[in-house]
C-alpha cells in the first residue's frame, strides 16, 4: 500500500475477475443471487491472494447506476455496512460495498431536502450530513423507501471556509470538518480542520455557542515533493487502525494521512482512473474504499487493500 499503483493490463484483469458493472443491474444470462455471490467470492480471493494484481492495485471496481452519479460522502456504520449520498437531494443509499450492488435508499425529509450536500457520517444511532457551508442535517437511518424527519444545525463556520469532508473521532467525541476551500487569509496556506463538539444532551444537536477547535497543518509539510499546487479536501475518515484522520482531494488526486497531532504520515497520488474522487472509507477489514462522481462515465466505488 506504499505506492497504491497498477496498470491499465491489471485494472483490465482485475475488472474482469470482479464482475464489474453497474450495481443492481441484472445480468440477463445469470440469475442475481449467482452473479452476486461469484462477485464475492471474486473478491475475496482477490484480497487473499496477492498475486490476483498485487498489493498496490484494486481488488474490485463497481459501477453504479445513474441515480448515484453524483455520489459525494461515504460512511461506514458500526456494523460494518456502507452509505452513501447524492450531491443535490437529501437522499441516503446503502451500497454493498462487496459487491457492487445497492441494497436500499431513503429520503431526508418530506418531500426530500435540498443543499449542497458535500460528506456524510455517524454518530452513535444518527447520520448526519454536511452542506458546503457548515450547516450540519441529523436524522435516523430509514428502512428503504421511506422518508425520515431531520434537525439541523449551523456551525457558523461557513464564513471562515467551504467544506467538503466530515467524519466523527470518537476519542474526542468531537466531528472533524475538513476545508476545501479556506476564506480566512490567516490560514490561507494551511489545511484546515475543524473539531466541532456536539452538544451534550443529543448525539448532534444544538450549538453550545462555544468555539470550536482546529487542526492547521502547513500545506507545503503535506504537498511535500508531489508537486501539487495546492488542496483541496474533497473527504476526510478516520482510520481503525491507529485513529489517524485520512484523506481525499480530487483536484489534486491525493491521498493522505495525517495524524490528529498534525505530522503527516504520509502523501502520495491517487492511482490513475480516479478522476473526480468524492468519497473516502477504511473498512475493520483492511479495505480502503474511494467513491468517484460520474465524469465521462459511470459513477464508481473502487476497493483496494489497506495495510493494518
């Protein structure tokens, strides 16, 4: 997982061992229920033996259907399985990440919200929803096809940077808001993340009012010898493994840890064929998951291994 590169002869073979395809659509010569377990046994060797692409390459690519082409967030819930999101309406759908399939969705609010929604998570028994301008959507999770009440809540932090990543820390019971885009000079050549604590009486709730505390790192300490220009956050997870705060930046195809101290573990280019990666997941298993907007193309969540 050092260098996270393979080549377009592997994606080929891989593509092909994984079934890949639009998830959900039937495959009018296989029953689904075979196609669907061949597509996790697929995989599962995949991940067990390295010589099915090697440790740097994805051990499976799914396409998704055209109402997830503008899948943005993933979140992981605590049994494991994978949501995710559209970028206009407030819509949830839960994806079989193994494979490649969509299991259910659900609306937020009714008719269903609309915003700029930009990252999802889970705190406790809520999921919540992040626009661009901090404004935070908190709800249940439904069962498919219903639709689910929501509260808000405004962080106030819109004026200060337009963000596009969220996920929870439960060590310091805290949510971390990542900046795409810094508005505030005084921080202008830093990445930014906020650490905003939700109020005490509900999983997320009412502001406290109190200030909330950020992590700036340097961009130049992250960018490093990668040449980027910049970063631009596009999602933010925390990986299982040690709790270090891991992400995504599409416009510079990166991808980076760094630690809640602020050193960077490290930075390095996502591999070729992400070109509009929205969406980031680290799975109990050791399987980094990258969701990509439709760009030229259908929509697509690609598997790797993740190191323990």
């Amino acid at each position: 997982m050092n260098r996270l590169r393979r080549t377009a002869a592997v994606l080929g073979a891989l593509t092909a061992a994984a079934a890949c395809g639009p998830a959900g659509r039937r495959d009018s010569a296989t029953p689904d229920s075979v196609l669907l377990a061949e597509r996790e046994t697929r995989l599962r060797q995949n991940l067990v033996h390295p010589d099915s692409g090697g440790s740097e390459a994805p051990v499976a690519r799914w396409e998704l259907s055209d109402n997830l082409k503008e899948i943005s967030g993933l979140a992981l819930t605590a049994d494991g399985r994978l949501l995710t999101h559209g970028d206009e309406r407030g819509k949830v759908f839960e994806v079989d990440y193994r494979r490649g399939v969509v299991l259910k969705e659900f609306t937020v609010g009714n008719p269903g919200v609309r915003g700029d929604f930009e990252s999802i998570t889970i705190v406790g028994d809520t999921v919540v929803l992040l626009s661009s301008d901090g404004v935070l959507y908190e709800f249940p999770e439904g069962a498919n096809g219903s639709s689910v009440e929501y509260t808000t809540e405004d962080t106030g932090l819109g004026s200060q940077c337009e963000f596009e990543g969220v996920a929870y820390d439960p060590t310091i019971k805290s949510l971390l808001l990542a900046c795409k885009k810094v508005y505030d000079k005084a921080f202008k050549d830093s990445l930014i993340i906020f650490r905003w604590q939700p109020h005490p009486a509900k999983v997320v709730g009412k502001a406290t009012g109190s200030k909330p505390s950020y992590l700036a790192i340097p961009i130049a300490r992250v960018v490093g010898a990668n040449g980027w220009e910049g970063l631009h956050p596009s999602d933010i997870t925390i990986n299982p493994f040690n709790g270090d705060y891991v992400l995504i930046a599409s416009r510079e195809k990166a991808l980076f840890e760094v630690t809640p101290a602020g050193a960077v573990v490290f930075a390095r280019p996502l591999p070729p064929g992400h070109d509009q990666a929205e969406g980031v997941a680290i799975t109990k298993d050791s399987i980094l998951i990258i969701s990509d907007e439709a760009k030229g193309g259908p929509a697509l969540i690609t598997l790797y291994r993740w190191p323990r």
